[in-house]
C-alpha cells in the first residue's frame, strides 16, 4: 500500500479493520481518542434530487468528485465491499484502502461508511449519508472519527489534517453538483 504500489482490492477482503470501534460513526457519540467531525449541508429538496444525490453517493461520486481514482471489490451499499481510492497517477500515486462497515441503501435516509485497512494514512471511519427530511429538505452529512496511523502522516499533522478537510469540502461539493443535475 502507498506510494508506488498498485493494491488490489481483491486481496484486502480478509485483511483486519486499524480500528476497533467498527460501526461507531452510527452512534450519538463518537469514540473518545479521536479527532472527530460531522457536517451537514442542505443540497435541495424534494423527492427526485433526494433519489439522485442518494444514487451519487452510493456509485463513489463524492470520492470521485475529490479526484480519487475507485477500484472496489462492489458497490458502496453493500457491506465488505473493498476500496482503495488512489490518490495521484495509478502507478505514482497513494493507495488509501478501506472497507464498507455499514450501509443503507433504501428508506428515506441512505448512505455508507468504510473503515480504515492497513497502508491507510489515518485509522478510523467516515461516513456519508443522505436524508430526505419531513419538510422535503435533502440533507448531507459527513462524519468522521480518525487519527494519523502512518509515518508519514504523523511527521506532518497540520497538513494531514488540511488534508482531510480539504477533501470533505469536496465530497460536499460533488453532491451539491448531482443535487443541481437533473
């Protein structure tokens, strides 16, 4: 994993979760030990942008939106589901894997998280999920608990964690963009 490697997605599918606390972005509180973060967006409203934000987030737009390259083992509604997300070139870029923890893909509120593999730069868990609400607004949010697993990540925290937030202003953004799509 990392610089220079191609990982397979196949071949992580029995490899261990870096965390312990699996399922945890699903409670009221997240873990202690970790940085946490949460946001939340109203992207629209009605019924039909809810179906095609729901369809976005569940084929990987948020990750793709960020630039990311997807390889995974299925789709992101189904749980053990593997993804590594590569970020730069194929063969030049970082390999950040991940597994599908939890998932909802039906209901008026749908989504998914995936937990950290090893070669991940951060262990934890981020979710993404969408919510149609009473009053018909679509809302996003995005939660994540995590801390700097690798070296590299640990040698530079400030720029890890911009980083990170830099990402999640994407994700946002690429859902505001299948919000607008019709």
């Amino acid at each position: 994993m990392g610089l220079f490697r191609a990982v397979s997605p196949a071949d992580l599918r029995n490899t261990p979760l870096t965390y312990a606390e699996v399922g945890a972005t699903r409670a009221a509180e997240l873990p202690a030990g970790y940085l946490p973060g949460e946001w939340t967006e109203v992207v629209g409203s009605g019924r039909e942008t809810f179906e095609r934000v729901a369809a976005a987030l569940l084929a990987w737009a948020p990750q793709r939106g960020v630039g990311l390259r997807v390889r995974a083992t299925g789709p992101a509604g189904e749980v053990g589901t593997v993804v590594v997300l590569t970020a730069g070139l194929p063969r030049l870029g970082y390999d950040v894997p991940c597994r599908v923890v939890w998932a909802s893909t039906t209901g008026d509120e749908r989504g998914f998280a995936y937990g950290t593999l090893p070669g991940h730069p951060e262990s934890g868990e981020e979710c993404f999920t969408v919510r149609l609400t009473d009053s018909g607004d679509v809302v996003v949010t995005i939660r994540v608990f995590s801390r700097l697993a690798t070296p590299a990540a640990r040698a530079v925290p400030p720029v890890s964690r911009a980083v990170q937030g830099l990402a999640t202003r994407r994700y946002l953004s690429a859902l505001r963009r299948a919000a607008r799509h019709r």
